[in-house]
C-alpha cells in the first residue's frame, strides 16, 4: 500500500504577518494547482506551508499593484 501524500496548508496573507487558514490539500503539486486557482478566483496574497518540516514552500502574489489601480481609475474618470 502506498504511503498517503503529505497534506500541505493554504494560507491567504503574509506568512511572516497576519494569515488566514483556508485549506489542506494532499500532494505539493495539487496544493500549488489550488493555490493558483483560489489566487486567480481572488487576487491577493497567498502561500503553502508544510506543517511537518514548519517550512513556507511556495507563494504567489497576484494583488493587483497600485500603479495598475491608479491607471483603471483614471480611465474611469476619463471615460
């Protein structure tokens, strides 16, 4: 029998500030698949931390930045 993957944790925020708990997912390629996924349904910050070695293995920050924010609401009020 094989052994099960490792479950790896979701997390929304900064990993060394405030975070957020969102889910457990087994295997370190399908919680990078979530990861992107959750990230690309809600821009914003999010991490994988693996519980057993206390290690963040992966980030991704898809936040829009603030120029990209000045930018949209200027073409707002130009339009």
């Amino acid at each position: 029998m094989a052994p099960r993957p490792r479950a790896y944790q979701i997390f929304a925020g900064l990993p060394e500030g405030p975070s957020l708990w969102l889910e457990a997912v087994y295997g370190l390629e399908f919680a990078r698949k979530r990861m992107r996924e959750i990230a690309h349904e809600n821009p914003g910050m999010y991490f994988i931390r693996d519980l057993v070695e206390q290690a963040v293995l992966d980030g991704i920050n898809t936040a829009p930045k603030h120029s990209d924010l000045a930018r949209r609401a200027a073409k707002r009020a130009a339009a």
